[in-house]
C-alpha cells in the first residue's frame, strides 16, 4: 500500500514563496490523482490542486490559481507543489492525498484514499 510523506512547509512572510514535496513509497503515482488539501484552525479540508497523473491534466481551486503551481518529479512518486505570493489566507496543515476519484470528484476529499501526515505552512503578514 502506498504511503505519503508531506515535506517543504514552514514560515514565510506574505509574498514569499514555498514549495512543498510529497514522496510515495510502497507504489508510484501512476494511474492515481493526486491532490492537494488543506485545513486551517476550525476549518473544514479543502481542496487545493490534483493532478491526473496519466495524462498530467491539473486542476486548481479558484482561490491558489495563478499563484500555485502543481508538478510531477521525474520519477512517478514525487508532487510538487509550488505556491508563491502567499498570504495569511494560505496559513494551513496541507496534505497529499491519492486514490482514484472520477472526474467530477476530483476536488473532493472523499474521492482520495491515501493520505499524508500533513506539514504545516504558516504565512505571517
């Protein structure tokens, strides 16, 4: 079974720039989506960017696009995430998650079945 590992989070200023890295390790990512959520304090999870890894179609939430760049490794079991010109508003533990969600679903955490412990990304105005 694969397993996740979620890494690159931190403290930044507002306007700086992050990249976050998630590993897998048991399997590769192909033929799975893979996403990134977030969840801040008394938040409910959401949805940050996926990408299909068989064909690379990438999907962003309205609030990150333009901002947050989604990316495969070379090899089939690293994400990136690129985010820059973060703001407070960005301050959350952000998750990796796999599973194979039909299209429709794809921003929808019940649609992904593997997930990652979290890192936390803390953005200070």
């Amino acid at each position: 079974q694969v397993q996740l590992v979620e890494s690159g989070g931190g403290l930044v200023q507002a306007g700086g720039s992050l990249r976050l890295s998630c590993a897998a390790s048991g399997d590769t990512f192909r033929g799975y989506a893979v996403g990134w959520f977030r969840q801040a304090p008394g938040k409910e999870r959401e949805f940050v960017s996926a990408v299909r890894w068989s064909g690379g179609y990438t999907y962003y939430s309205d609030s990150v696009k333009g901002r947050f760049t989604i990316s495969k490794g070379n090899v089939h079991n690293t994400l990136y995430l690129q985010m820059n010109s973060l703001t407070p508003e960005d301050t959350a533990v952000y998750y990796c998650a796999t599973g194979r969600p039909i299209l429709s679903e794809i921003r929808n955490a019940r649609g992904y079945g593997t997930w990652g412990q979290g890192t936390q990304v803390t953005v200070s105005s």
